[in-house]
C-alpha cells in the first residue's frame, strides 16, 4: 500500500479508494499522506477482502501483502474482489539470490536473520503467474523493471485479469 502522490495516482471520477496494512505504524503514515480522500484500514489482508463487500477495478500489492502471506489463501481472496474487468498487480522486488529457503517452497528469510525476521513469499515470476491461474485469474503476464543503480534491486511487476 503507498500513497505517495495522491494528486496523480488518485482519479477523482472513483468513488472508493481504500487501502490495507497489518501495520499500525505503516497505516498512521498512509493516512497522513493520503488524507481523507484514501480509506486507510488496519487489518490482516485475507480477513479484510473476505469480510469486505465492495469489489474494486484495481487490486494492487506493492511490496505488500502477497509478500507476506501464503499465496494460497491471498489470492483466492483477492480473486473475489475485482469487479468487470477488474485487474490485479503485484509488484515486488527481484527473488534475491542467498536465502534460505525453510520449507522449500517459495518461503525465504535472511541467512543471518536480525531479531526481527519476517518471512518472505520470493518466487520467480513464473511461480506468481502460476499461483495466479490456479487461484482462477486469467491473462496474466509479467516484466522486470531494471533497477536505477547496482545498489537497489529489481522489481517484479505482476498483472492478471479476475473476470
């Protein structure tokens, strides 16, 4: 969830635009930048999409939720929430090279994790594209945006179609 630039990513003709964050501190900050014109909720994702009754036209996880939740129980939530021609994005960074992979599947965590870990759903865009189709969405595809310098990474943008 971002709201960087609410003036140019907001389109003023749509009546909803609404945002979900497990962090109280991520939220307080979205609200800042947002302000009103973006309902902002605090809540985990799959229980949020599945307790909301709205569908949307865009469902957009940028370094979000799809990071950090099983993909098996996000995507089918999020599958229920687009509209006619409603569209999905996922946007995340390049699956890093080095992690360890716990379970071995698509989990990863730091080698040398700090007190904080969190575990991380890294997967190569192909992985998402199938987790997708088999959640029921359609069309999807898939590119990298190279990083401006060596010392940032990748990003990973993901885009499927729900209806």
């Amino acid at each position: 969830m971002r709201c960087r630039r609410p003036s140019r990513t907001l389109r003023p003709d749509r009546r909803t635009h609404g945002g979900v964050d497990l962090s109280p501190m991520h939220v307080a900050l979205a609200r800042q930048r947002c302000g009103p014109r973006v309902d902002i909720h605090q809540a985990e994702a799959v229980a949020w999409l599945d307790a909301a009754d709205e569908t949307y036209d865009v469902v957009l996880s940028v370094f979000g939720a799809h990071w950090f939740t099983d993909p098996e129980l996000l995507l089918p939530a999020i599958r229920r929430k687009p509209g006619r021609d409603g569209v999905v994005i996922l946007a995340r960074a390049s699956p890093q090279s080095g992690l360890a992979q716990p379970d071995g599947r698509w989990l990863s965590a730091p080698r040398e994790p700090p007190a904080r870990t969190v575990l991380r759903w890294e997967g190569e865009a192909c992985q998402w594209a199938a987790a997708l189709i088999e959640a029921g969405f359609h069309d999807v595809s898939s590119r990298t945006v190279v990083a401006p310098s060596p010392d940032r990474v990748d990003t990973v943008l993901i885009r499927a179609r729900g209806q």
